[in-house]
C-alpha cells in the first residue's frame, strides 16, 4: 500500500522521521500527508488513511467538541505540546500579555491557532485582543523579517527555521506548554476499527516509525544530509538543529520509559485543562482518546 511521508502544517520542511522510508513501508500501512490537525482527522475517518501525526489537544477539542469520533492515539511522538508563538527579540514581545495588540501570523487550520483561545485563559491576557491572520507556512518567517507581523505561530522544533529566515536576529519563543503542562504534542493517531481489528499493524507501524525517529534523533547531522540530498531547498544547518530540538521534545519526562509513551492521568489532565480554558466541554474521558493497551511500553 502506499504511503506518504509526515509533516507539520506550519513546517514546509521534511520531517526526520522521512529519511527511513522503507521502515514505514514495510508495515504495510497508509500514512497522511502535511496537513492541519482537522484535515489529517478527516482523513482518517474518511478512510484515506490509517495513521496520522495529530496534536492531541486537537483531537482533544474535536472529539470533545463533536466534530469527530473513531480515532484514537496510539503513540506520542511530543511528550510535551510544541505548539508556540515566535517574535523577534526587539519587538517588545517577552512575556504572553505582550501580545495583546499585536498581529499574529500562523496557517488557516493550524492548531496553535486552535489552542491559542485556551493559551490565552491559561496565561493571563485577552486574546480577543490579539489579531490573527493566516499565511502560507512558507511566508511565515518573510512577514516576521519584514515587520508585517509581530510574532508568528510555529513549533518549538521550527525555531532554526524562524532564525535562518530572519537572518540570525534573536528569536523570542513563548511555549504554549508552560502552561498547558499536563498535554502532549503530536501523537501517531489511527481509527478506532484498526486499534481494535488490527492491533499488530499498529504495533508494527509504530514500531517502525519511532525506530527511525530513534535513529534520527542520534545522528542529527546524517539525517539532515539525507534530508538535503532528497529535498534541496532544506537548509542543512537548520534541519539539524531541529533534529536536535526534536530529541529534546520526544524524550519521556519519566525515567526508563519508552519514546512513545503515554500516560492516563497526563491525558487526563490535559483534558481538564482545555475543559477549564473553556475549549471543550466536560464528560471526555482518556480512553475516548488513547488505545493504552497500544501505547509503547518498557
């Protein structure tokens, strides 16, 4: 069966987990492409794919939220959220209610725009009073080099790719996670009917995927080159440094456990931090949302 390679919607560049395609293939399994949150979901529970790199506070909100049912998460790839918004050190943005007033860039359907409502409560401003607007991911770090906007959202790992494309200026970084601790990031998400029918395709397919992360992650500089050798426009030097952030991101908070891991009580208490910003309503339940019987362990 086909497959197609993982990126993030605020991301143009390839993702790590791309330089090992054959691991993948071998599962026999069918993976989306880029895309927001919501439009991977769709994918999935239209049948358009088996697996999908989704932020679980996306699923949280669409599940909670009505907008969809018969997913399931059965990895983590970010054990903590990566979600983020970036500015530029002179712009007088260094703390969260800096952004009230200001103009934020960031892709139609992105989830950083999704949980910024929930960022906001949590951090203390109005966000009504922050001006979003949507840019191609591309144009992200352009606006931010030229002062159209004042800050643009963007993952935590993309900070080198904010930095090459505003030339080396000192980036802020606001980190949705100080305040949503208790949530993970991107997770391999699947439907409910392949959890339950086909649980040795899941196991092999994050199997496979973690492994190649796993060998990224420890060879930044190599997985960089492979990236540039198959996509030219990658800038090397950016790609490996995101590499590096990216170790940092999938690394359990608990000592021994796996990469992947997922934790009910971690689940739950990102839920009823969204339930408490107001972003979904209560009654979700962590088994709604993750398959733990699947879920990597020691």
């Amino acid at each position: 069966m086909p497959y197609a390679l993982w990126s993030r919607a605020n991301q143009p560049a390839p993702r790590p987990s791309s330089i090992l395609p054959p691991l993948i293939a071998s599962t026999c399994a069918t993976v989306t492409a880029s895309g927001p949150g919501c439009r991977k979901v769709a994918a999935l529970a239209g049948g358009r794919a088996q697996f999908a790199p989704v932020d679980l506070s996306s699923t949280i909100m669409q599940v909670g939220g009505g907008k969809v049912s018969g997913v399931t998460a059965v990895a983590a790839v970010h054990q903590t959220t990566d979600a983020a918004v970036m500015a530029l050190a002179d712009s007088g943005i260094s703390k969260p209610a800096d952004l009230e007033g200001k103009k934020i860039a960031d892709p139609a359907g992105s989830v950083i725009g999704a949980l910024f409502p929930a960022y906001a409560k949590l951090a203390g401003f109005d966000a009504d009073k922050v001006d979003f607007v949507n840019l191609e991911p591309q144009q992200l770090g352009v606006n931010l080099a030229a002062g159209k906007v004042a800050a643009v959202g963007q993952y935590r790992v993309g900070r080198p790719n904010i930095e090459n494309a505003v030339k080396g200026k000192e980036v802020v970084v606001l980190p949705f996670g100080k305040f949503l601790t208790e949530s993970y990031g991107s997770a391999v998400t699947t439907t409910t009917k392949i959890a339950e029918e086909n649980p040795d395709l899941v196991g092999r397919f994050t199997s496979a995927l973690l492994k190649g992360m796993r060998y990224a992650i420890d060879h930044p500089e190599e997985a960089a080159a492979v990236l540039a050798k198959k996509h030219p426009t990658v800038n090397e030097k950016a790609a490996a440094a995101e590499i590096e952030l990216l170790g940092e991101a999938v690394q359990p908070k608990e000592d021994g456990a796996p990469i992947g891991t997922m934790d009910r009580e971690r689940v739950a208490g990102a839920i009823k931090a969204l339930v408490d910003a107001g972003a979904v309503k209560s009654g979700l339940t962590p088994e709604q949302l993750v398959s733990f019987d699947l879920v990597p362990k020691s």
